[in-house]
C-alpha cells in the first residue's frame, strides 16, 4: 500500500514539474545582432544591391532584430538595416525553443538557444520580384524588461 502511494505522489510530481515548465516561456524582448552565413538572393531586394541572377553571399547585412512586446508565446517587433525596416510577427512554440516569425516579405524559422541566448534563424523570401534564402545567429545585445 505504502509504494502505491509513494508512486502516486512521485508520478504527481513528475506531472506538475512537467506542466509548469511546458507553460514557461523564454522571454525574446530586447535588441539581437545577426551575424550570417549569408545564402542566396536574386531580384528587388530591399536590404542589398539588387542583382538579376542568383548572388551568393557569405554573410548577411548588418540586421537588429528588436522584439519590442511579447505576450506569452506571441510578439512583435522589427528587423532593420540602415537601408529599411520590416515589422515582424512570431509565435514561440510549446517547447520554448522553435520559434517562427514573418515580416512584410518573407518567413523565418528559428531555434533559441538558452544557453548562449541566441536564435538561430532561417530566412526564406520567395516571390517573383524578389527571392532569399539565407542563415543566419541572432545573439541578444539588450534585454528589456515586459511590461
């Protein structure tokens, strides 16, 4: 009887250890730096020199991605260069690491990385006028406090 209900207790525990970090979400406001891999880009492109043939780059304008609010598992923010500025939009998934986001032409799918506080960020842009696929790591320069 005793071991039925230590099991109990211990497999309760387990459950709300489990439901509480499952609920805990990474906190992405602040300002990241990208530093890229770069990848490939051909068209209209609003951040670089537009070019009419695949371009490869080995590394990525000099991107801020600044996530100004974040409610739970949804934010905003922007990502800019001096040349533009995009509004992105981004939802962090159950696990609190994949992160995906979209700006004004393109889709981001991304890792966090708790330890080096760092996102992982994959860019696909496709479109006629304009086309990107790139990688790149967002590691936070500033970290803001939620409201």
């Amino acid at each position: 009887m005793n071991q039925k209900i230590l099991l109990a207790t211990v497999l309760s525990l387990c459950l709300m250890t489990s439901m509480a970090f499952a609920g805990a979400m990474p906190s992405l406001v602040g300002d990241w730096k990208g530093t890229g891999k770069g990848g490939v880009a051909m068209g209209k492109l609003g951040h670089t020199e537009s070019t009419e043939t695949p371009k490869f780059s080995s590394a990525s304008p000099d991107f801020t991605l600044r996530i100004t609010k974040q409610d739970g598992h949804r934010f905003h923010g922007e990502r800019f260069t001096a040349k533009t500025k995009e509004t992105i939009l981004g939802v962090i998934d159950d696990d609190g690491k994949s992160i995906y986001m979209v700006d004004d032409d393109g889709v981001f799918i991304c890792t966090y990385n708790k330890a080096k506080d760092s996102i992982k960020v994959r860019y696909m842009e496709p479109g006629k006028d304009s086309k990107v696929v790139a990688i790149s790591v967002y590691t936070r320069v500033k970290k803001i406090a939620l409201d």
